[in-house]
C-alpha cells in the first residue's frame, strides 16, 4: 500500500537520509515530499494530503514545536501524524512534543528499523507492510 | 561535572552516531597533538542551555567522503558537491552534540545552531602540533555549567566559553555497498578501509589532554 511522507528537516543530507532509509527497510509504497522549515510543512499540508509527518524540531523560521502548535489548531491538519525525528533526547523535550500532539518521537541517531517500526505503529492499518 | 566524565560522555555519543548513522566503527585514540589531515571540513555547533557551549568538528575531507557515502548511500567515489560534505559534517556534528546533551540530566530543553567554518583551522592544537597523517577527525567540545546571557558562541562563530573540556574517541569508518552495514569491516569491493582518530585538546589551549592509543577495537 502507498503512503506519502512529508519530511520536514533544514538538513538536506538528514532528509536524504531518512528518505534513503525508509525504502530499502521494507516500506516500498513510499512517497515523499520534502519541506525544509515548518512554514514550508504547512502550506504543503494545506495543498495536498500526506500520510505522515516526520519533523525535525530545532529549524530556521518555523522550528517542529511551533509546527506541532500550528497543526493541532487546524481542525483538518490536526488528524496527520507526526513523529518528531531529532538529536535532543531530553526526556522533558520528549514529554513536550508528545504532549504538543506528536504521535511519536525517534531519537538521533537511530537505526532504520526503529523509524520503520515507529511508521508501522503511527500508520496502523493504512500500511498494510 | 569534572573533565573526564564529559570525555566519557562525548566518547560514547561520538561512537553510538558512528556506528548507528554512519555505519562506522571505533578504533582507538588518536595520537597526541594529531590533528586531521588537510583539506578538512569542519563545523561548530553552538548549544544553548544548562551547560551552553559549543562542539567543533574538523574532518579531513578524504574521511568526509567515505562518511558521506555511507549516510548518503551514494558511492565513495562518487563527487559529492561541497555542500553535501559540509552538510553531512554539520550532521554529524548535530547528533555528536545532541546524543551528548542528551546524557546530561535537566528539565531545561537545549537550542542548537551549526555553522560550517571553513578547513577546521581553529581546531588545530594551539601548541606542539604534530601531523599525523593517519588522524583523520578532530572534535572538541567547549562548555559552560551555568546559562548566561547570550550563546555559547560569538556572531563569528568562535567560542564564548570559558570553561573548555576535551571530548574524547576514536573511529574509523566502514566503506559500504549498497545498504548500510552495520558493523565494521573492510570493504571487500575496494578493499579500503579508513582510522578517524580524533584528537583531543582543549578549547582554550592552555592545557592539552592525550589518550592512550590503545581503543576497544584495533585500527582497520
């Protein structure tokens, strides 16, 4: 089954990355679209569907927390899944996107099955694997 | 926290991203007063909380490449564009800094700003320099216990603080083909095979630490 995945890091070589990870680790149905600020997430979210948000949180212009604020007062958007994909391991920081409405969290650096396995969980049925 | 607690701290962080992202192992410390070998890429990363400070980067460019192909996926030999080596150093430099901060136990949430600095020349030892051709990265760490007003860095990019430590590790990265091999080996297709081998100094100069050169793992 096919999903879209919004990759949302000012790294060009992180989003390369995790684009190059997510494929070969068994999840062929994947497509992706790529924003490098959270501004940049949001009006690609407002133009067209996505599955899955993977973010980033320390970002230029509009970080992932702002990002997560601004997508759980959208009634429509508030319905995507994010998982935060980031170095800051902190256990306060992770208490904080989760309770800001990310579904999951993947620390840097992480191997490709815990993102995979963390798509799996946050997608349920809408991948079938 | 005292200086080899930090070391100890930064040597794991500097080993799990090498391992986990880069698909590179550990080898051993690198000699004392080694700094990489030219040209280098390097990068500094400015963090701002309980402690602030900042971590630079330098890594000669032939160890860039053989980083960058394996977390690109791309092959070694491939031209990368600058960008993209500056790009994945800037990288390595984030996670290095973020699996580190992550061991400190606060509340407090870390801000994080990387800029590349051109060939890494304020990584170079401050005194006693010696050459090593076979070092191949250097990183440091600079730290602050206390937050202070402003960053951990000046609008230039050089080191506010005042209160250095030594980061600590040694690596050397695996070649790869096609998908990411998780543990070290030679890559039997080219059959190379690459040492990182930081150096470790302080910040300031003043005082430099070494390191037995003896790792875990035997240099590849």
């Amino acid at each position: 089954m096919s999903f879209r995945v919004l990759i949302v890091d000012d790294s060009p070589v992180m989003r390369t990355f995790i684009r190059r990870i997510i494929v070969p680790s068994g999840m062929e149905g994947a497509e992706f679209l790529e924003a490098s600020d959270g501004a940049e997430a949001l009006d690609l979210l407002r133009a067209q569907w996505v599955d899955v948000v993977l973010t980033d949180i320390n970002m230029p212009s509009m970080d992932g927390e702002e990002l997560l604020r601004r997508l759980e007062a959208d009634a429509v958007l508030k319905t995507v899944p994010v998982v935060v994909v980031s170095t800051d391991g902190t256990a306060s920081r992770i208490r904080q996107m989760l309770s800001l409405g990310a579904r999951g969290y993947v620390k840097k650096p992480f191997l490709p099955e815990t993102l995979r396995e963390e798509l799996e969980r946050v997608l349920g049925g809408a991948y079938a694997g | 926290m005292p200086d080899n607690e930090w070391n100890e701290m930064l040597a794991a962080a500097t080993g799990e991203v090498l391992e986990t992202m880069f698909f590179t192992d550990l080898c051993g410390p690198a000699p004392a007063g080694a700094s990489p070998v030219e040209p280098r890429v390097a990068a500094r990363l400015c963090f701002e909380g309980t402690p602030s400070g900042a971590l630079t980067l330098s890594v000669s460019e032939q160890a860039v490449r053989a980083l960058a192909a394996n977390f690109l996926g791309s092959e070694e030999n491939d031209p990368l564009p600058a960008t993209q080596l500056g790009g994945v150093v800037c990288e390595l430099a984030n996670m290095i800094c973020g699996s580190l901060l992550s061991q400190v136990k606060t509340e407090e949430h870390f801000k994080f700003a990387a800029r590349l600095i051109g060939n890494g020349d304020e990584s170079k030892p401050r005194t006693g320099a010696v050459r090593n051709s076979s070092t191949l990265a250097a990183c440091r760490l600079c730290r602050r216990e206390k937050t202070h007003a402003g960053r951990g860095c000046h609008s230039n990019g050089s080191c506010r603080s005042s209160m250095p430590a030594s980061p600590a590790r040694l690596s050397a990265p695996t070649p790869r083909t096609g998908m990411p091999r998780p543990t070290a080996a030679p890559d039997r297709r080219t059959g190379k095979s690459w040492s990182l081998r930081p150096a470790y100094h302080r910040c300031l100069g003043s005082q430099r630490k070494t390191h037995s050169s003896t790792g875990s793992r035997p240099a590849l």
